[in-house]
C-alpha cells in the first residue's frame, strides 16, 4: 500500500539517458521558487488486447432514507467493494455512493450498504445487512441495521452486484427487535463495473480515472529554495484552507546541462530535465509508478488490488504519470 500511494503524492521525477556530465554554474538555481503552474497526466500501458476497469459502472442501485414513512433522500450507489474473507467462510460484499481508495480521507456525506453472508448453514443465523452514514464534514454517523435474511446476488467475475429490496431499521433495542418501523433505509437495484477494451502498447490516459478519486492530487502551493552550499528546501502546502498542515523537506542537490537532480535526507533522489525561461524555471519529467517494486507482477498485484483494474496477469508495461511545472522566481541572486 505505501509503494503505491505515492501516486497519491506530489513526487516530480524522470530519467535521463542522454544527459552530459558538465557540471554548470548553480548561481542560476540560487534562491526561492515558487509553484505557478502544474499539468500532471496519468498514463497505463499494457502489453495484450484487453478489457479492463477504468473507473466506470452501470448502476441503478438506490438506497432510500424514509422518516415516519415519508420519503426523506435518496443515495445513488455504484462503487462495490468486494471484502472476501480470505478463510472463504463468509462473503464480504459493500457499495458505496463516493469511491474509496487507500487512505484517502474523503469528504461529505459516504453512504456504505454492506452484506455479510457465511456459508456454513450452522452459521447463517450471524448474516447480516447494514447501512451507514458517515458525514465527514461534522463527523455525525447513522445507521441501519438488517436482518439474517438476505436476497441478493454477487458475480465476482462481471464484478455485478443485485439487491432486491432490503429494508434497514434505524432504530433497534438492545436485543436487536425493531424498535421504530417508520425509520428506514430501502436499498434495491444493480450496479457492475464496466470493462473497458484497451490496445496493447498505446499510453492510455488514466485522467478521468484519477480525478474520479475525489482528491487533491496536486498541492495547492509548493515551493523550492536552493542554497550556494548545494543544500535546500522543499515546502508543500496540500490545502491552502490548512496552511498549517505543510511539509518541509531538506535536500541536496546538484545539476548538468539539462538535469536537475534533488535527493531527500531519506535517500531518495528525483531528476527533472529543466529549462530557464525568463524568470521562470520549467520542470519536465516522468515517474513510473511500478520501478519502487522489486518486480513487475508486484506492481501489477498491487495496483489491481487498490484499483481493481483486472488487468491480465503478466501484462502490464508501466503505469505512471507525466509532469510540467514551471516555477517563478523570487529573490533570485542571477
């Protein structure tokens, strides 16, 4: 999970094959730069014909809130997750109204139906349905509780999931009886996700998949102060409404004739190609998101877990995203 979450990250980077060993005079790095625009875009690659999930779903599955059997609202639900157990002695099925993914925190309202059904028939009294609201805004949750009984369908394969009207009681006493009739949730329809046919050996651009995420994938503020030393500082500021929550980095650094390389206290070392223009410092480059694993099928296993993409084993190429910053400059001593 943390290799990949790096997607979720501001992380410039890219490779230089070509790049000559001339050193150039630093004094034209020298000073703060700061962020003044940014295109960031994703991009897939596969090496086989395919259909894979690009972040699309067929749904008409609604959850209806009702208040003293008067209809209240309406949650429009289409991102499934599939929680198999892995001991295979329940099935775990969910669907939210926002997608979810890792450890991103998302905002307003998240509605969760959930099912959760054992095989073992000595069990089936323990199966259940549930129903959650959880507001992120002001941290207010409800729920809704089923009963044991279940009339729904899963195909993991087409990724489809059927509901036929399950009802959820808001209100229960402490023995599980219902304790008002006229609160509840009424969940029913289809939703599947859509596979989507892709070429192999094309960049397949994975923009509308990621905005799709529902979060800042680029800070809102960053900047870059390079000292004479060959040492600097990196500022991120994610959410200017949050100046507060800002992450400072220390770095080395060093450049060549077309490459400028920044490598963290951890170790960690980005390159970008660069271009002065006027006062501006352009930064161009790409990151794989696959080449921190120590293997390809790794990436690949990963990434289809997180994103539940389905590509076919053995058949990814890279997946990574392409990068244009321009920096301007502020007390530059040129």
């Amino acid at each position: 999970m943390k290799k990949i979450m790096i997607l979720l990250l501001f992380i410039y980077a890219c490779e230089d094959e070509n790049s000559t060993n001339e050193v150039l005079p630093i004094n034209k790095f020298i000073g703060t730069w700061k962020q003044s625009d940014i295109k960031i875009d994703y991009f897939l690659e596969i090496n086989e014909n395919q259909k894979i999930f690009l972040g699309d779903y067929d749904s008409d599955l609604k959850a209806n809130i009702y208040t003293e059997n008067n209809f209240l609202k309406s949650y429009d639900m289409k991102y499934i997750l599939d929680g198999s157990s892995d001991t295979l002695q329940e099935n775990i099925v969910g669907i939210y109204n926002k997608r979810i993914v890792g450890d991103m925190i998302p905002t307003g309202e998240v509605a969760l139906y959930l099912i959760r059904e054992f095989f073992n028939s000595e069990q089936s009294v323990y199966n259940s349905s549930a129903f959650s609201i959880d507001n992120y805004d002001t941290g207010e949750i409800e729920y809704y509780i089923g009963n044991t009984y279940l009339d729904y369908s899963f195909n993991r394969g087409l990724g489809k999931l059927t509901v036929n009207n399950d009802t959820l009681y808001n209100k229960l006493s402490t023995d599980g009886q219902i304790v008002d009739s006229t609160s509840y949730v009424l969940v029913n329809g289809s939703a599947q996700k859509l596979h989507t046919p892709v070429t192999a050996n094309e960049r397949i651009s994975m923009n509308s998949f990621f905005s799709s995420l529902g979060a800042d994938l680029e800070p809102d503020y960053f900047e870059l102060t390079f000292e004479e030393d060959g040492r600097g500082v990196e500022l991120i500021i994610y959410d200017l409404n949050y100046p507060s929550e800002k992450t400072s980095n220390l770095f080395t650094w060093s450049s060549t004739d077309s490459l400028l390389t920044i490598t963290g206290l951890d170790g960690f070392t980005r390159s970008y190609f660069y271009e002065f223009i006027n006062e501006n410092l352009s930064l161009k480059g790409d990151i794989s998101i696959c080449e921190d694993f120590s293997a390809l099928t790794e990436c690949e296993n990963e990434i289809n877990s997180i994103f539940g993409f389905d590509i076919k084993s053995g058949s990814l190429v890279d997946l990574w995203k392409n990068e244009n910053i321009i920096l301007s400059n502020e007390n530059n001593s040129n």
